[in-house]
C-alpha cells in the first residue's frame, strides 16, 4: 500500500533520470535501439515488467545498377527482396540511351517474375504501356518519368525511346527482373532496380544481379547506402555453388573474386570462403541459403564472401576470374542487410535456377537452384516429376545442387524440377532437360 518507486533500463541498466511511470524517448536514434524494463518497487518488493524491445528503423539498401553485355538469345537479371509492407519499384533496361563505343542492346526487354519464376508484368519500349498480370494498374509513361527524375536515374530515356522500364507497387516477397533483347539480339545494357519511395519504410532487404564475367570483362556491380548510420552487410558472389559439372563447361564461373570499392578505395576483397559461424548466422537471419550447394563435410568454397560494415555511401563491386583469361562464365552478386529487423519467416522464392545443361555421352552434368528463404530451405529434386533418390550416379538429390554422373543417351529428354520447402511454403522450380551429345 506504499507509493511504489519507478526505475528504467536498456539492456538492464539503468536509465539515469527516468524514474516515472512511463518513459518518453524522442528523437530515437540508432543509439535508442534496445530492450526496455521498468523496475517497480515499494514496501512489498520490486517487480520487473515483460521486455520490449525498440528497433530504430532506417534506410539501408537504396538501389542496384550494372552495365553488362547481354549475350544474342542470353539474358541478365537482378533480384530484390521487399520487406515491410508494399513499395514502389523501379526498374529499367536501358540500352539506346547508353553512350560509349561499345554495341548497345537495341531493343531491350523486361520481364518481372515471382518467387516460383511466374510472370508478373513486362515491358518492351518504356513509352508503350506495360504489361501486369493482376495486381497495381500498370504505370503510364508520365509516371515513369517522373519517377526516373524523383530518383536522379541516369541516363535519362528519351520520349519514344526502345529503352525499358516498369514502375510497380509490390507486395512483401523475393521478385526477379530478366532483362534481354527483342528478337534474341544482344550488346550492352544497364540493368537497374531503385526504390522509387522516400520513406524509411517498408525497404529492400537484399538486391542481387547475375550477369556474365570474363578476363577482359569483370561485373562490375554499383549500389547505394542509404540511411544515417553504419550497418552490417552480406556480400556474396556465388560460382561454384551455383551448380559446377566435372569439365566446368556448364556456363559458370567457377571461381570469382570480389574486390568492393568506395570511390578509387578499396574497402575489402575475397577470393574463397571457409566456415564462418557469425557468417553463417548473419546468413540465416537475413534468408541467405547457407553454405548453398556443398555438404555438411565440406569446409571451404570457391565462392567469394564478405561481411563487414558499410556506411552510407555509393559502392562499386568489381568480380572477375580468379585465373584470368582462362576463366568465365555467369555469377550472382548478393548483397543482404543484416539486422534484426527481418521477419521472422520469409517465402521461399528463386533467385538462380540453373538453364537447360548439355553433357557428353559418359561425361557428368550439373543442375542447381539459389534460393532466399527463412527458416533455412529444403530441397527435393525430381525427375520427371518423381523424386529422385542419391545413387552411384546422382548426388544431391536434397541439396541445393543436383550433381548427375555418367550422364547416357538414355537420360536425353528427361526433366528435372526442384521443390523448395520452408517453414509451411513450398515452391516449385520451372523444369529444366539435359541434352545428351555423342562423342
């Protein structure tokens, strides 16, 4: 019955002066970030209220570009993760309004895909409507402009240019943007995803790009920070674990390196990646698959990974090959934030699927698949709709990559999909076949 007293703490210690009933913090910043308890005491005793935890919210990644050559009949693409609630999204593919010496893509094209690589909306010529499938009305060509000007994107599109762009409203979720030519042409192409929102929330929780590298032709990926303070990143290249046949003829870089830039400055560079425990739970809490397409013996990958923090600011990521010139093929560039801020369960959705394979007659073939999701993903290949079972033949057959040896004649014609699981959400891949050449 006595009046109780009244002590406030973050990360259980006290809060000098905060002795009321309630606690007012204003002007939250970064610093604020914590988990709150009062202390209430009188003659009886003192109790502790239940935690609450404050998360500060701000900015982090704002945007993902690359100018890369698109391959005659090949493609490009970049990937986001939007968390948060729904968000304006723009994207482009520019091609016409580049300038340089270099062959421009003539005729680039948009395709906007969901977690299970269904179409969404697609776009040709910028000026011309685009095409939605469901969903947010399609965005005119005035909006377009406008939200290229709002966010400084450069280059400008000239009125009744082939460049590509789409302006759409998404939902929470993983979305993937191919990008290639009208009619099967190739040449150089900047592929761009920005937030066209301005407020904290919701935001990109990770942006990825896949694109070819070669000795004389690194990726060379640029990305803005956007916010107030440093932050923890993940920042992988993945290669070999994208799904490597034994001749390394399947279209992968086997071995990439990564060098990030600030400016002229170099912030870090990694070649091959060992185990990493704070890796791997920076990995898990931002979605990342962990330790993609090797077993639970393997302790080291040639894929390049680094986790260090970032202020805001505009960075540069220059991938080659290891052992260059001899070396080439595609990669995904991946960049997550990583705080606790993501949900706690996150779709699985497909980021990478490896493209149809051809493999000698006798030799080995290789199908593999990236996927965002949280809790951790499980894999199940099959073939032709049935599951497969490991063999002395097949390998990985519930790993993230699905290793086929002494492929034979007899194999041609088959298909092969993948369903990923997580938590109570199953997604599953498109089908992909193995050619079989003779000798």
């Amino acid at each position: 019955n006595t009046v109780p007293t009244f002590q406030w703490q973050r990360d259980a210690v006290d809060i000098a002066g905060a002795t009321g009933s309630s606690y007012t913090i204003t002007n939250a910043i970064q610093g604020s970030a914590g988990t709150y308890r009062v202390i209430v005491t009188n003659a009886g005793g003192s109790v502790t209220s239940s935690p609450t935890i404050l998360a500060v919210i701000d900015r982090s990644l704002l945007n993902l570009l690359s100018q890369v050559t698109v391959a005659a009949s090949g493609s490009v693409s970049a990937s986001f993760t939007v968390e948060g609630g729904a968000k304006n999204i723009l994207i482009r593919g520019v091609g016409p309004s580049l300038t340089g010496a270099a062959v421009q893509l003539a005729d680039p094209r948009l395709t906007l895909v969901n977690g299970s690589l269904a179409m969404i909306a697609t776009n040709d010529d910028w000026g011309a409507p685009q095409s939605v499938t469901g969903g947010p009305a399609p965005a005119t060509a005035s909006a377009i402009a406008a939200a290229i000007a709002a966010v400084s994107a450069s280059p400008g599109l000239a009125i009744g240019s082939k460049d590509a762009a789409l302006l759409i409203a998404l939902a929470p979720g993983t979305y993937t943007v191919v990008l290639d030519g009208v009619g099967g042409t190739g040449g150089r192409a900047q592929l761009e995803v920005v937030d066209a929102d301005t407020g904290l929330w919701p935001r990109f929780a990770m942006l990825a790009m896949r694109g070819p590298v070669t000795g004389d032709k690194h990726l060379i990926v640029g990305f803005n920070l956007a916010g107030t303070v440093t932050r923890k990143y993940l920042i992988r290249v993945l290669g070999e674990s994208l799904g490597v046949n034994e001749n390394n003829d399947n279209g992968v870089l086997v071995d990439p390196v990564n060098t990030l830039y600030r400016g002229e400055s170099v912030i870090a560079s990694n070649d091959d990646s060992g185990p990493d425990s704070v890796v791997d739970a920076a990995a898990a809490a931002a979605g990342a698959q962990k330790r993609i397409g090797y077993d639970a013996e393997d302790f080291h990958t040639l894929d390049s990974t680094l986790f260090l923090d970032l202020q805001p600011g505009s960075y540069t990521a220059d991938i080659r090959p290891f052992s260059a010139p001899t070396q080439s093929g595609e990669v995904l560039f991946e960049i997550f934030s990583v705080d606790d801020l993501h949900p706690a369960e996150i779709a699985p959705a497909i980021t990478w699927l490896s493209p149809n394979q051809r493999a000698l007659n006798g030799a080995d073939a290789a199908l593999g698949v990236v996927a965002v999701a949280k809790p951790a993903a499980t894999f199940r290949w099959r073939k032709n709709g049935v599951p497969i079972a490991n063999s002395d033949s097949i390998s990985g057959s519930q790993s993230s990559v699905l290793k086929l040896f002494n492929v034979q004649a007899a194999d041609a014609g088959a298909t092969y999909d993948v369903v990923i699981t997580s938590g109570t959400t199953t997604v599953t891949s498109p089908q992909r076949m193995i050619s079989v050449l003779p000798l």
